[in-house]
C-alpha cells in the first residue's frame, strides 16, 4: 500500500511542477499597463492536455495494481521470482529512449529535421529493444518454471510487465507514425508538437518502469523501509 501512495505522491508532484510552468497562479486582471499574452494551460493544444488526462488515468491505473501488489505480498503464501538480469539491461535501454526523444523534440525546436528524425529511429530503437528484453525476460522465467499461474507473485509480474509493454507498444506505433510525419513534412515546426506529444508519453513509461523495477526487485520496500525508521 505504502508503495502506491508513494506513487501517486510522486505523479502529484510531477503534476503539480508541470501545471506551475503553465502560469495558472498568474493573475492579469491585477496587472496595470499592457498585458503580454505568455501563453498558459488555456492557450496548450488540446492534444497535450488530452494526453495528460490519459496519463494521470494510466497512472492511477498503476497505482491500484501496485497497491494490490503491496498488500497481497503480506500474506505467508508469497514467493517472489528471481529478477531476470535482462531487466537491468532493458531499464537502460528505456531511459535511453526517453535521452533520444530529448534530443528529438530539442532539435524539432531548433527546426533540425535530420537530427530530429535521428532522435525519433534512435528512440524507436530502444523501445523496441526493451520490448524484446521483457519477452526475453518472460521467456526465461517461464523455461524456469515459473508460470503465469502457479504463484500470485508470477501472475502480478507477468500482469504487470505486460500492461506495461502493452503501453509501450502502442508508443511504438505512435513513434512509427511520428517519425512518417516528420521525414514527410518540408520543416520540422510542421511535427514539433506530435514529437512532443510522444516524448512526454514515453518519459511516463519510462517513469512507470522505473517505479515497476524498483517494486519488483524489492528496492521500493527496502527504501520504504529505511524512511519509517528514520521517521520514527
């Protein structure tokens, strides 16, 4: 339970520094002179703010899966399953995408089209590497004997990594297309907010997986852990 309010404490604050660069405590009806219009949540395209609804939507669907996961992990009945080392390869393999889409979304900016595509294949890479690296994982596990079904330890990774993957399969798609977009478009002002839709996606996954890791090996509840003793 602690590890999913830890979760959505951390969703909260990422949402509260987001909202506070979109400039909603200004107030211009106190301002005297000429106003600048410095843009703001009201003047934000309607597909980011789309997309950060379905954000904090999949997070809060996280969250409840990962409070499940807290909870039933109490009970006497718990084994966990050894952690495929694969796994550590496949989180540096994530965070690497979300480095390419920094990158991507820079040099749309900057109108760099070429170096932006390069972002956007080189992210496209990654992710679809990692997605490799969890079916490997799978794979593993399962040649090991644990099933899907023998153990409620098995069935929360499986379900887990694989509503995870299922995310990052569609951001794959949405890399394909992004990516289609730009190299077809004259400039690269005529994707910049599609590549920045698909960075900020995939820097939530790469936060999700981060969070997903850090539970499954047991770092979360150790880190946990350490905090009430230092608490109390």
């Amino acid at each position: 339970m602690t590890a999913a309010v830890a979760f959505l404490v951390l969703l909260a604050a990422l949402a509260a520094w987001w909202l506070s660069g979109q400039r909603l405590m200004s107030r211009p009806w106190l301002a005297t002179g000429i106003v600048e219009d410095t843009g703001g949540l009201a003047h934000m395209p309607a597909a980011k703010v789309g997309l950060g609804v379905f954000l904090a939507v999949v997070g809060a669907l996280f969250s409840l899966f990962l409070s499940a996961y807290t909870m039933r992990m109490q009970l006497a009945d718990w084994s966990a399953l050894p952690v495929p080392r694969i796994l550590w390869l496949t989180t540096l393999l994530i965070l690497l995408a979300s480095a390419a889409l920094v990158w991507a979304v820079r040099s749309a900016r900057r109108g760099e089209k070429e170096r932006a595509l390069d972002g956007l294949l080189a992210a496209t890479g990654f992710g679809s590497a990692f997605l490799g690296g969890q079916l490997i994982a799978w794979d593993e596990l399962v040649g090991s004997g644990y099933r899907l079904a023998d153990n409620a330890a098995n069935s929360f990774f499986y379900v887990l990594t694989g509503l995870h993957g299922a995310h990052i399969l569609g951001g794959l798609v949405a890399l394909v297309a992004v990516t289609v977009k730009l190299w077809r478009s004259p400039d690269a002002a005529a994707a910049q907010l599609p590549v920045e839709l698909c960075a900020l996606y995939w820097h939530f996954l790469g936060l999700v997986w981060l969070v997903l890791f850090a539970v499954i090996t047991g770092w979360a509840g150790d880190f946990l852990a350490v905090c009430r003793q230092l608490l109390s």
